[in-house]
C-alpha cells in the first residue's frame, strides 16, 4: 500500500536526471563548465550540480498523482513552503557566490514559517528545569531556528561523497522498517507520512542510481537544503504527532550530520584556528575517501563506494537503537553519547595529525 507509488516517483527521478546531464554535457561543450575549485572538489570533469532539482520536481509532481495537493496535505504543504531553502542553494549550483551567514540569514524564513504555520514547537527535551524556557514563545522559536537550520547546513556538508547524504536518509527508512518489522508500529502516524516518505524514497532512488557510485549526477546546495528542511519537519513533526516517543529520538536519527556539523566548527575554531564556516576537505568522509586512497584503491569510483558503504555500516546500528528504544530517553542519550565517541575515535584513528594543535590543513 505504502510503496504503491515509489516506482513512479523513481522512474520520473531518473529521466529527469538523464535530461539534466545531458544538458550539462551540452553546456560544457559551450565552455560552460561545471567544475569547482574549491577544496571539497573530488571531481575532475564537469558534473550537473541539479539533483536537486529532478528529486523535487518528481516528489512535487507524483504526490499530486497520489492525490495529494496544497489543501489536503500537510506534507505537500511543507514541500512549497521549504523553498526558500532550495532556492538559497540553487544560487551556489548557479555559481552565485553567497557568504556563509548571508545563506544562514536566508535559510532562517523556512523554520519561522513552520513555526507559525504548522505550529511545529518542541516544548520538552526531558532536560528538566531548561524545558521551562522552551515554554516561552521567543526561546521556542529560537530553538527550532537553530535546529533547522543547523541540521540544514549540516545535510550540505556530508554532501560530498557520491550518494553519500541519500544512503544515510535511506539507511533510516531501513532502519525503521528494520526495528517495526521486529517489534511492531514505532510512531503511530498517519498513512499520508508513510506514503509520502515513500514517494521521497523513490525519487532519491531514482537520483541515487546515476549519482552513486559513478558521480553522473550531483545532488547540489539546493538539493542537500530542501531535503535538510523536509526531512528536519518530517522527524519534528512525527515526533509531535507521537507523544509516546522521546524528544532525543529525533537527535540519535541526526546524530551523523549533527556531530558532523559540530566537530567540523571545534576543529576549524578550536584546534585549527580557522574560520568556522571556512570549507575544507577534512570532514569524515574525506579522511576515509583519503585513507582508501593510500590502501591502493585507485579508482575514484571504488573509493566512493567504499566510504559510503563503510559509513553507512557504521551509521545502522545507532539508527536502529534509537528507532528501539525510541521511548527512553536516558538510553537515547547514551547513544548519542556512544556515537559521538566513537565517530572521534574513528576520526582521530583514521587522521592522527589533528591531535596536534600547531599543525595546519593547506587548503
């Protein structure tokens, strides 16, 4: 029933990207070259940065299919109003240079809105007397701010690795069905969540298949912030819809974009020196792109399969604790606490040099 639309949503997903590298193929030949020298560039030709655009076009267009539209779908709705957040990437795939706090400041409309058009306020986070403060309009609205839009910038920044940010969206939907298929319905939710993630589901598959692991195809600013807005409401609001479930759930299901984001801005501030919204090719996925690199895997494709995969494996276990225990939130704690351990002492295992607080990243 819930996967009746998601072949449909995937077919469209590809012809759309088929039709975007092609152009991008007829562009380059123009001389309008879509290659980046930036330090996170692992491409050496150029590549369309429209993913995005082919996922969003072919969820909009098959949940209308589906039957659903702006005045009876809250899910729909949302698709609209996120935007703003596509529209902030959109102009960095154009190559329009936009500052890092000028995107902040532009992403900053899309959880406003959620706030006061679906009313989506987090008022407990089981921290005890904080919650007080989540109580009072402005702390609320200034919470789910930065939570969105913190999640958003973070689904960007582990964008770099071919299929890298569409296998950990997929790796919870198979978490998900991994953990009710062992203990029963975890969220009690309406059908139209259900449907509607798997039309999503089809159209990152549809994207993914040209995208991972032979990088036919990228996903773009604008594809990593529109789905960063979606999935971020999607998570919130399933929560909120449950009661039964814990606040942390949502946390432990972004634990990876989260430490991410957080670790990058200690390192660069901290122990670098550096700019914190500086970028730079020494996030995770980087260090083990890097590390496959020196194992003799030569072709860039295998090491693109492999950090994902080796990722993806350590990313399934932790997804699938938190959907279990979903309603405990001293165990949910501990294992956001034991995932942010062990992604340092991954990290640190994989690049030593960062222990050492003189030494420098040449960008």
């Amino acid at each position: 029933m819930y996967l009746e639309f998601l072949p449909a949503a995937a077919i469209l997903s590809f012809c759309l990207c088929i039709v975007l590298i092609y152009l991008d193929k007829r562009a380059a030949k123009l001389g309008d070259s879509n290659l980046r020298n930036s330090p996170q560039t692992l491409h050496k030709k150029s590549v369309s940065r429209f993913g995005g655009v082919a996922i969003l076009l072919a969820l909009a267009f098959t949940s209308y299919v589906a039957g659903y539209n702006w005045n009876n779908s809250v899910y729909f709705q949302v698709g609209i109003l996120a935007l703003p957040a596509f529209l902030v990437g959109f102009f960095d795939d154009l190559k329009i240079s936009v500052q890092p706090w000028k995107r902040i400041l532009m992403l900053t409309p899309v959880p406003i809105i959620y706030f006061y058009y679906f009313d989506l306020r987090v008022l407990n986070l089981d921290i005890g007397f904080l919650d007080n403060f989540l109580e009072i309009e402005f702390f609320a609205l200034l919470f789910i701010c930065f939570s969105i839009v913190g999640m958003t910038n973070a689904f960007n920044l582990i964008d770099g690795i071919n299929g890298l940010l569409v296998s950990y969206l997929v790796s919870i939907l198979i978490a998900l069905n991994i953990v009710e298929s062992a203990i029963g319905p975890i969220f009690d939710i309406a059908d139209e969540f259900r449907i509607y993630t798997n039309i999503l589901l089809g159209a990152l598959i549809g994207f993914l298949i040209l995208n991972y692991p032979f990088g036919k195809i990228f996903m773009g600013d604008a594809g990593a912030y529109y789905l960063g807005a979606l999935v971020c409401f999607g998570l919130i609001h399933a929560h909120l819809e449950n009661n039964s479930s814990s606040p942390w759930v949502v946390m432990c299901l972004l634990a990876y974009p989260f430490t991410d984001l957080c670790f990058s801005v200690f390192r660069k501030k901290i122990i670098l020196g550096t700019k914190a919204m500086q970028p730079d090719a020494e996030h995770l996925h980087h260090v083990i792109f890097s590390r496959l690199g020196e194992l003799k895997f030569k072709h860039e494709r295998a090491k693109h399969f492999f950090t994902v995969v080796f990722i993806t494996l350590f990313n399934l276990p932790y997804l699938c604790l938190s959907l279990y225990f979903s309603n405990n939130s001293i165990v949910l704690m501990f294992i956001i606490f034991a995932y942010i351990i062990s992604y340092l002492l991954i990290y640190f295992s994989l690049s030593p040099r960062f222990l050492l607080g003189n030494e420098k990243i040449n960008n």
